[in-house]
C-alpha cells in the first residue's frame, strides 16, 4: 500500500485528526544525521526534498540556510497541510509532484534530499537481492531525474533503512555521473544515509555492485553444512 497515493492521501487524511498532529518522521529527526548533512552544506544552496511528507526535514534545512527550499510529494493532502503549516515563509514552497517526472530545468538544484521515498516505492519487495524489473526501473526513473535537475558538483542525500549491499547497486551507475558514499547514524537501531556528488567518480567495487544489479542472484541448491567446514570446529565448542 506504500506505493500507492491513494494510500498517503487517507493516511495524511486521518493524521490532521490527531490531536497531537505535527507530523511523522521517517528515519529520526533531522538533528540525528545533522552532522552528516552539514559536511554538504554552504550557503545560497538551492534544495529540493522529494517526498516531503509531513515531515519537518525541509524546516530544519531552510533554518540551517538552504534557501529557496521547494518540496514535492505526489499526495496533495500532506502538500495542503505543509502550505498551510509554513506560510509566510515565501523562501519555502511545496508542490504536488510525481518525484519520476520532476518539472523543473536540468541543473535547478544544488543539494537533492530524500528521507524514506525510495523505500516506499520498493515495498512490494519480497526479495532484497533479487529486486523485480519493475521496481528497478520505477526507482532509476527517480534517480534519473535527480541526476538531471541536479547542478554539476550538486549532491543528492538518500536516508534510509537499507544497508549498502541492497541499496548502493541501485545508485552506482556511471550513468548518473555521481559518486556514492554511506553513513550509518542511530543508536540502537541503525539507519543509512547515503551522498552521492555529481561529478564525483564512482569506484571500481561501487561499479561492480552497480552491475550487480542486472543480474539475478544465484543461491546454489545445496548450501554447506556445519561439518563442510573442516576448520571451523569452534562452532561446535560453544558452550550455551
Ligand atoms: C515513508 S514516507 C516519508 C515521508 C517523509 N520524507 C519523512 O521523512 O517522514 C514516503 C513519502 O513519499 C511520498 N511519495 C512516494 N512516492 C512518491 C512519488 N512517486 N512522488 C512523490 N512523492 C512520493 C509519499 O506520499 C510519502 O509522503
């Protein structure tokens, strides 16, 4: 249901009834990666942040001096009530937008941001290693769009729960022209927060996991048992 609109609009629906509405956040609030985001800011940055939510991420961003700040998501409920929310800051805009098809100019934007977007749209999901066409194409349509509204040496900030093994594959191609690196923050449960720069370089093992990507993984049919391990006794002399 995290793929569809349809879903976020009656979620954001039933949330301005709360009492205590003031937004969910996905991932933790912007001061627990902030140190991560700071290494990418400098003043006058133009930002975008896709799939804003009801989130206070673009808040925290204008406040630390991104200014203009457009944020865009596809349900035009959580658009309504962030307008509503934040008027009177002109520096600061929301839009309805499909995040696949951004219309804005090649190179409008200094620093891309997105917290928990891509990981709605890779839901369905069943298998992490061996994601659907579908969902590879759904995502790079995202990425390809970032990459062209993004200014050269802009960054893109992707936050997420996804490790590196699942999630770097899709973010390392050389098509994009960007580099890609990864951060954990969180305490005991942990989260990721990957920066691509455009016009950085990509590695050769980021380029090998970016090709990993087209092709299926193989599980062999019969896995090693414990005693295959001829050096590996240890196991047995754990003592519970
Ligand atoms: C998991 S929520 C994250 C919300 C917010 N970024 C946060 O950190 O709390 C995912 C958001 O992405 C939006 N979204 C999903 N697919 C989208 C798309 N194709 N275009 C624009 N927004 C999208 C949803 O409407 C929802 O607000």
């Amino acid at each position: 249901m995290y793929k569809e609109s349809g879903y976020w609009d009656s979620r954001y629906e039933r949330e301005r009834e709360l009492p205590a509405a003031g937004g969910h956040e996905w991932f933790g609030l912007y001061p627990d990666f902030a140190p991560l985001v700071r290494r990418q800011l400098r003043p006058g940055l133009r930002g975008l942040v896709l799939g804003c939510g009801t989130s206070s991420l673009s808040s925290y961003l204008y406040k630390e001096g991104v200014s203009p700040i457009i944020s865009i998501d596809y349900s035009p409920i959580c658009i309504k009530e962030m307008t509503e929310r934040n008027a009177g800051i002109p520096e600061m805009s929301w839009m309805v937008m499909d995040a696949r098809k951004l219309q804005f100019p090649d190179g409008s934007f200094d620093l891309v941001i997105e917290k928990g977007t891509l990981d709605s749209m890779m839901v369905d999901e069943k298998d992490p290693w061996n994601i659907t066409p579908a969902t590879v194409s759904l995502v790079d349509e995202v990425l390809n769009e970032v990459s062209r509204v993004l200014a050269p040496s802009g960054c893109f900030i992707s936050i997420t729960f996804s490790p590196p093994h699942f999630r770097t594959r899709h973010y390392a191609q050389p098509k994009y022209g960007w580099s890609v690196s990864c951060d954990t923050y969180g305490r005991d449960f942990h989260y990721f927060l990957y920066t691509m720069l455009k016009g950085g370089k990509l590695t050769h093992r980021d380029i090998e996991r970016g090709q990993s990507l087209h092709k299926p993984r193989v599980i062999p049919d019969a896995m090693p048992t414990i005693s295959e391990y001829e050096d590996e006794d240890f196991l047995r002399e754990i003592q519970l």
